[in-house]
C-alpha cells in the first residue's frame, strides 16, 4: 500500500509547488526546466516500476 502512496504524494507535492520549483531553477540554477521536467518523468516512471515489481 505504501507503495502507491508515495509516488502519488511525490507528484502532489510537484505539481502543488510548481511556480517555486520553477522559480527557484531559474533563478538559482540557470537551467532550462524542460531538461528537469523531462527526467523527473523518467525517473518517477522508473520507480513506480520498481516499486510494483517488488
């Protein structure tokens, strides 16, 4: 059960904090935030696999 549970608040908690995410990676980091974007979906994708085979 927990392992559904934390990937579904992980993606809450991103998408409730987007705008600071965002602010913060341009602001503080100088990067382009579709390269964050593109490889947090890969690994939450990877994980949640991870996570229903064991």
């Amino acid at each position: 059960m927990i392992k559904f549970i934390i990937p579904a608040v992980i993606v809450f908690l991103i998408v409730l904090f987007w705008e600071k995410i965002t602010e913060f990676a341009e602001k503080k980091l100088n990067i382009k935030l579709n390269y964050i974007v593109v490889s947090s979906i890969i690994v939450f994708i990877a994980v949640v696999l991870l996570l229903l085979n064991y």
